[in-house]
C-alpha cells in the first residue's frame, strides 16, 4: 500500500462503534466501547488510522489507487466495502475523507477505519494504552505505520520515553513492539484477566524517541 493513501487523524466519539468493532476481534478480553469514549473525553491521544475503502485484503481485484481516485457518489458503497463481522452499518464503515489533513488517498475517497491507538502522556513520558489493526488487514506494515507515525508525533511535542504492557503470549505483539525498538524491562505478574486466572504482562520501554 501506498503511503500516500493512509490517513491517522484523532478519534472522534462517531468512530468509537467501529473502533470497539474491531477491539471485539483483536482482543480475548477486550475494552467495552465505554473506555473508548472515556479515553476521547479525558484527552488522551486517541487516533484511527483510515485507507480508502476497497474490497476486503484483495487488492490485487480491485487496485486501492484506483479506488482512491473515486468520488463515493461514483461508487456503489455496498459493492465496495466489506461489512465486519459485528454487522455495523455499512455507512458508518465507509466515511467521506477526513476533514483534517494528510495522505488522503485522492479527493474524495471514501474511507475505512483499520487501526486506531490510545497513548496517554504525562510530562516527558507516555504509555502505549492500546493499537491494533483490523485482523483482515494485518502483515501489511499499518500497525508500524501506525507506531511509527505516533513516535514522531510523542517525540515532537517532548516524549523521551514511552512506555507499554503486552501479554506473554501476546508473540505476534512481542514481535512487532522489539521491531521498533522496544526492550524488555520487567514483568508484571498477573496484570491481564484471562479466562481462568490471571496473566503477566511484559513491560516494554523505548527510549530515545
Ligand atoms: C500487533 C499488531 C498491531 C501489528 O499490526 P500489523 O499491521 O499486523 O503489523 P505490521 O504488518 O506493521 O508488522 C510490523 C512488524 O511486526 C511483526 N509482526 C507483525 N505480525 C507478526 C506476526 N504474525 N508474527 C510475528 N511477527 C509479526 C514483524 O516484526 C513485522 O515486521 P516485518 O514484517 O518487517 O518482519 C496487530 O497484529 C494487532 O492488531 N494485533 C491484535 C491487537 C494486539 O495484540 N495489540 C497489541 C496489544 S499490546
């Protein structure tokens, strides 16, 4: 995918259904909608991450560029956009282009939310609450995108150090966090629920922004 094409801008309360869609999937425990909506409201840096709608990870069908170049009046939504497995309303998948600015994948493309993360900062630190992206859409580098676009940003308005939890069995996270550079600094022994009993959480450290 095209860089040009992916849009980051913050979460607005309108997006926490389809944010939460996508929580429901990536998550064996995961937030209630709530959280989310608490997370907009207590001012911690909340962003989704957008691509222009296409069919679901089939891109060789249906090119994304071409797709981005379309007005949604051209283009028959519901032929276009994939519904998820939450059944959310499709019109509420596929949203005109974002107001802010950014790669914006062509006038008037419409777009889809794949990703979105939650950073809380106090003073020069801040802690990864929360990212992923959505299961269809994973091992296309958006969630490094995603990271690494979000480092920059901590790092320009004064992060030296950020900081987050992942589970011990959370490999695929384990990976993908000491692909950016985070270490492991400690654990922190029954930190997540699981079905049955509790899980410890590896706690991770990028310093340096
Ligand atoms: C973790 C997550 C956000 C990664 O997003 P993604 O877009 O699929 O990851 P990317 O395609 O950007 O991959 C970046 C790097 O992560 C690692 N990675 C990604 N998927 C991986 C997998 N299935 N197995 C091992 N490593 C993986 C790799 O190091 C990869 O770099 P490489 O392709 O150059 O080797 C995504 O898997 C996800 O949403 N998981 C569920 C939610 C979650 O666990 N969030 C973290 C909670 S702490």
């Amino acid at each position: 995918m095209n860089n040009t094409e992916i849009n980051i801008r913050p979460m607005e309360p309108a997006d926490v259904p389809i944010v939460s869609a996508i929580e429901q999937q990536a998550f064996p425990h995961p937030w209630g909608e709530q959280a989310f909506y608490d997370c907009i409201r207590v001012n911690f840096k909340c962003w989704v991450l957008e691509i222009p709608c296409s069919f679901r990870a089939n891109e060789s069908t249906v090119g994304i560029n071409s797709m981005s170049s379309l007005t949604e009046s051209e283009v028959d939504i519901n032929s276009i956009c994939s519904p998820t497995e939450s059944e959310v309303d499709i019109k509420s998948i596929c949203s005109p282009p974002p107001r802010s600015g950014g790669g914006d994948g062509g006038e008037g493309a419409v777009r889809e939310i794949v990703g979105y993360a939650i950073v809380m900062t106090a003073l020069d630190e801040s802690q990864l609450l929360n990212i992923a992206i959505a299961p269809t859409h994973r091992g296309k580098k958006l969630g490094k995108y995603l990271l690494s676009w979000i480092l920059a940003q901590l790092k320009a308005t004064g992060t030296k150090e950020m900081f987050l939890e992942v589970r011990v069995s959370n490999m695929t996270a384990i990976h993908f966090y000491e692909t950016l550079g985070f270490e492991k600094i400690g654990i922190r022994k029954g930190y997540y629920p699981l079905d049955n009993g509790r899980e410890d959480a590896v706690l991770y450290k990028l310093e340096q922004l």
